[in-house]
C-alpha cells in the first residue's frame, strides 16, 4: 500500500499532479498495489484527484480529514470514521476568543465558520467542494466533527502553536498541516490510525506499507511505515525520521522519481 499526502506531497504549488506522478502512480495502480491519498482535506474536496487517478477498483479508499475518515471510493461507505462533539471544543472556543482567533469547525460534510470570531484564511480561500456554513458556537449543531482548525497568518500562528500545546495538548492532538493552518484533532486521530484500520480490511500490517508526506501531520505515518518517505521540501522534524528522502521536492515530481526508482519503472 502507498499513502500519499497531498499538499506539497503529491500537488504541486498549484495543487495539481504531475503528468510524471500521475504515470507512476497508475502504472502501480494497474500491477495491484494500493493506491492510497491520505490527507487532511474533507473528502468532497479531492474527488477530482481521485478520478483522475482512476482510483474507482473495487478494493480503492481514501483516507481523509487526517485519519478520522476512511471511505470505499466507489461506494461511500465508511470503513472508519472518528472524531468530536460540540462540547469538546469548548475549551477551544474559548481560548480562541481571549485571543482574538478565527475558529473553524468541520463535521464530514460541512464548514461551520464561527461568525463572532471573524472570518479565517481558511474560509477565505472558498476551497471547491466545502459548504462553509457562518453560526455562532451557540447555533453549532451536536454532529460528529472531524476537526476544528486555527487558520491565520504564519506569523500569528508561530506565536499561538507552542502555547496551544502547552495549554491544550492534552484535549487534542494538535497539528500544523500548513503554515497557515493548526488543526484539533480528537486524540485518537492520526493518518497512521486511518491507515492502520485499513491496512487491517487486508488483513495488512505497517511492513506493507509506503508513505509519502511532508508536514507535522505525516510524522507519525512516515515514522510507522515499512517505508516512509519524505519529500525534501520537507520539514526536518519529518525528514528525521523518515527511512527515505526525495532527491526531487514536490514541483519536479519528487513522488514520481521516487516511485520511479524504488520499482524501477521504465
């Protein structure tokens, strides 16, 4: 099995795969392997990464909201699924209230974009496919989220994250995804766990696994894997304990050169 990161991983900066990763990866598509994109996006925002991969076969998943969805790709149906009620983040809204943050929280099908706290870069990006929903934390509907995300400028983020650690860690597993993005995750929640239960439907274990990724939200499936692999573009908490680095970052098709190499396609 390959799990993938997308952004930075598999994209490049203009969220796009490669002709060269495309070739690749459904070349080993085609020879039986698993093909697996493993992201912290929601799931209604990769399905056109998911048909232009062709990942429709009968045993094909996709692993979403960092671990806390897995679903069949040409069924819907759900293999795993966890994640957070209403109040479990209220510790969350009110830290970000004190602090003059925006607030996003995502069940598995929508944006609820928390109006009192003003809008986020994350919402401002609009991204295709995301229903971004504006309440108050009060009108916040009891569902299952995924997650709840801090998305503001690098800058403001590089002083919120070590407090939030310090203060919150024990609440939430606490990641950065993007530069501009600090995700709450439930606890229990983590690519590994997501690929775990499905590394599990094949009776698999983590020697059948590779893994490409970049961010703080890879370290543990990138530390875990048979083979985990970093791309060079990287950060180097991740690099480090990485079996493999990229010779190429993810704008030169680092996946492909890999993939390229390792199963020596020609």
């Amino acid at each position: 099995m390959i799990a993938l990161d997308l952004d930075n991983t598999l994209l490049d900066s203009h969220k796009k795969i490669s002709e060269a990763n495309l070739a690749a990866l459904q070349r080993l598509h085609q020879q039986g392997l698993k093909i697996v994109l493993c992201t912290g996006r929601p799931l209604s925002a990769i399905h056109p990464y998911i048909a232009q991969l062709g990942l429709t076969a009968e045993t094909d998943y996709t692993i979403t909201f960092n671990g806390g969805l897995v679903v069949h790709n040409a069924t819907g149906e759900v293999l795993y699924q966890n994640g957070l009620h209403k109040t479990d983040f209220e510790p969350l809204y009110r830290y970000a209230t004190r602090r003059g943050l925006p607030l996003d929280i995502l069940d598995f099908n929508h944006n609820f974009q928390i109006k009192e706290l003003g809008p986020s870069l994350y919402t401002k990006t609009k991204r295709v496919g995301v229903d971004f929903l504006p309440v108050s934390f009060k009108e916040l509907p009891d569902n299952l989220f995924s997650t709840a995300l801090i998305s503001t400028t690098p800058a403001t983020l590089d002083t919120v994250n070590p407090q939030v650690s310090h203060d919150l860690f024990t609440t939430y597993h606490v990641v950065r995804s993007q530069p501009h993005m600090l995700e709450f995750l439930s606890p229990e929640v983590d690519k590994i766990v997501g690929i775990k239960a499905l590394l599990a439907r094949f009776n698999w274990d983590t020697s059948n696994l590779m893994t490409f990724g970049d961010a703080e939200n890879d370290f543990h499936m990138i530390q875990q894997a048979g083979e985990g692999v970093a791309m060079i573009n990287g950060q180097l908490d991740v690099k480090a304990v990485a079996d493999h680095i990229t010779a190429k970052d993810n704008n030169e098709s680092g996946v492909a050169d890999y993939l390229q190499r390792y199963f020596e396609l020609v």
